[in-house]
C-alpha cells in the first residue's frame, strides 16, 4: 500500500479493499508449514502430524452490539472457527479462547457469553482447552474483543476440501437462507422496528456439513467455504476466482427470508452481501448433488438448503433474475455493515 497510508473500516470489510490490507498483512517469508499455508488465503490452513492432516483457524471477534437476536459474541467466536474448520472437511478437536476486556464489563454478561460459547461448543464436539485473559482501562476498548484459534483433523471417512476446487459441471448449493445475521445485526443495532424481528442465522455447522461428506462418495464435494464478511457474493466470487470458472445462479432458487430482502431494501442492504455465521457455499459432483442437499435438508442447520448454481466455464458470477434477464453478481467493495463478527 501507498507509504502513509492508514488503515479505514472498510480494511476488515472482509471485500476486495480488505484484500489490499492484506497484501500487507500477509507479507510473511515463513508461511507455510508443508500443506495449504497463509498465501492460500482459504478458510484454514494445514499440515501434517503422522500422517493425518491437521486444519488450522484463528478469528477475532469484534462484534457490536455483543448480544443480537438470534445469539451473542461467544457463540459467534465458537461457531465462526467450528465452521472453517468443517468447511474444509475437518472435525474440530481442540480450541483456544483469548479475551481481551474492558474494565467495567459487566460479570453477568461474561457469564452468559461463556455459556454460548460451552452450548457451541457441544454441538460441535470440540473443546476449549487454553485461552488467556488481558483487561484494558475503561475507553480504550469497546467491550471486549474474543479471539478463537482451532484445530481440527481430517479423519478417514472426511477429506480435505478447498475453496478453490470448482470446475465446471458442479452444481453450487447453499445450506440456507442468506443475509439473515447481517440484516439482523445492523437493524438491531441501529433500533430499527420491523414489526417482524430478524434473527441471526449464527451456528456451528460440523455436524451437518460432516453429514453431507458422508452423503456422497469421496471426493465429489469439490469446493466448500462459508459465506461469512461480504457474504454469498464475496465468497463465491472468491470460489469462482480461486477455480478459474464461472457460476451461474438462479435468483428463483436462492433461499432469502422474506424479512431479511424487506429489510435489506428498506436499508438500501443486498442481502447476497452481509455475513452469515451459519451457512455453507458447497461445490459438489453432478451425480453427487443431490445425495448432498438430502442430507443437508435432514440437519435442522440445513432446512432450507438448495441447489442455486451451476459452474461452467468462463469467469465471474452471473445470476439468472426472475424476469429472465442476467446480471453479474460483483465482488462487494466491502460488507455495508461493520463489525458483524
Ligand atoms: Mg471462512
């Protein structure tokens, strides 16, 4: 980047002028430790141990307001590290929890925060077996920050999945509605009345997606990762980037809450470019397609799962409307609503 320049919200936007940061932020010569390291930019990264190979996450968590319909700061850092570890084929093992807090934090609110963090926690069947504690003077922090790191293993019956391994033919399926807990944080932020609330969509997603691998045979989920920052239009255009391939989506089919496009047009908000913390963009064989969204939709995560794409060949992503036109679905600049996770 330019010398002198600083660093705006739009850097942790999670779109492409994060990606500028970036090129900074991961200027490493030691980064890789002998499978997918840091240039990779994928959900996780990995390496190996006897053998197996081993998943690697961290996140930090700023999320503002700290509780939100739908769920709270801690069950976001469980579930965001739970979930690119799973989208990468692994079952997470073990976590670490560090907290940095600021004095004056309420004592109740720390409590109700680490018991989410515990029901996340067992449903994914992974541990919090480290972590550390900082408090800061009064102003010089908004709350607290959690930052989470994750470890997972690929067992024998999983295999490592990437966000890059599209190629054409794929079909491209969502695990759910989307937009859900971007459009609920910024209307429950900014104290809008719906009459009807938004809830976030915030979940560890593990068991499911381990469902879906075992669904199809081996090696026909092609491409995984969850559409968190910048939401399903970043990250599939990420997926399309990454592969070399072009997507083709459905408007029609594209599950979005009837509350969630309200509200996204009231706000001038696309909901295909906010997070969800509980949903998965997956990639998968033809043949194999429709085994996975079965056992996608058997999972109470994955109701509402659908088939919304295909991959051909070519570039970028182009979405089918309802009246029968096209129109490329970008890359967002950035998220429109800050701190979401
Ligand atoms: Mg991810």
């Amino acid at each position: 980047m330019r010398k002198g320049a600083e660093v705006i919200m739009m850097h942790g936007a999670g779109g492409e002028v994060m990606g500028e940061l970036l090129q900074t932020l991961t200027a490493f010569k030691h980064n890789n430790a002998g499978g997918i390291g840091l240039e990779s930019l994928d959900d996780g990264s990995t390496f190996e141990i006897g053998g197996k190979i081993i998943v690697l996450t961290t996140d930090s968590h700023v999320i503002k307001p700290i509780f939100f319909p739908g769920g709270n700061i801690g069950r976001v850092a469980v579930s965001g590290t739970i979930n690119d570890l799973a989208v990468m084929g692994a079952r997470p093992v073990a976590m670490t929890c560090a907290m940095v807090i600021e004095e004056g934090f309420s004592i109740d609110d720390l409590e109700k925060i680490v018991a989410s963090m515990d029901e996340a926690l067992g449903e994914s069947g992974a541990s919090i077996i480290t972590g550390d504690t900082k408090v800061v003077e009064r102003g010089s922090l908004d709350g607290i920050v959690i930052n989470t790191a994750g470890v997972g293993v690929v067992d024998d019956g999983s295999y490592l999945i990437r966000d890059k391994g599209l190629v054409p033919g794929d079909k491209i399926i969502v695990s759910g509605t989307l937009g859900d807990h971007g459009l609920a944080i910024i209307t429950h932020r900014e104290g809008f009345d719906l009459g009807d609330q938004l809830r976030s969509d915030v979940a560890p997603l593990y068991a499911m997606i381990a469902a879906a691998i075992r669904a199809a045979p081996k090696g026909t989920i092609h491409a995984m990762k969850d559409p968190t920052r910048g939401g399903f239009a970043a990250c599939i255009n990420e997926m399309a980037r990454k592969a070399g391939v072009k997507v083709v989506v459905d408007q029609e089919s594209m599950p979005i809450r009837e509350n969630v496009a309200a509200a996204g047009g009231l706000l001038g908000i696309d909901p295909l470019q906010v997070a969800n913390e509980g949903k998965c963009v997956i990639g998968v064989s033809a043949a194999a397609a429709d085994a996975v969204l079965a056992a996608l939709k058997k999972h109470p995560y994955g109701r509402e799962a659908a088939i919304v794409g295909v991959v051909v060949d070519g570039i970028g992503v182009v979405m089918k409307t309802r009246i029968g036109g096209e129109r490329f679905i970008e890359p967002p600049m950035g998220d429109p609503v800050p701190r979401v996770c």
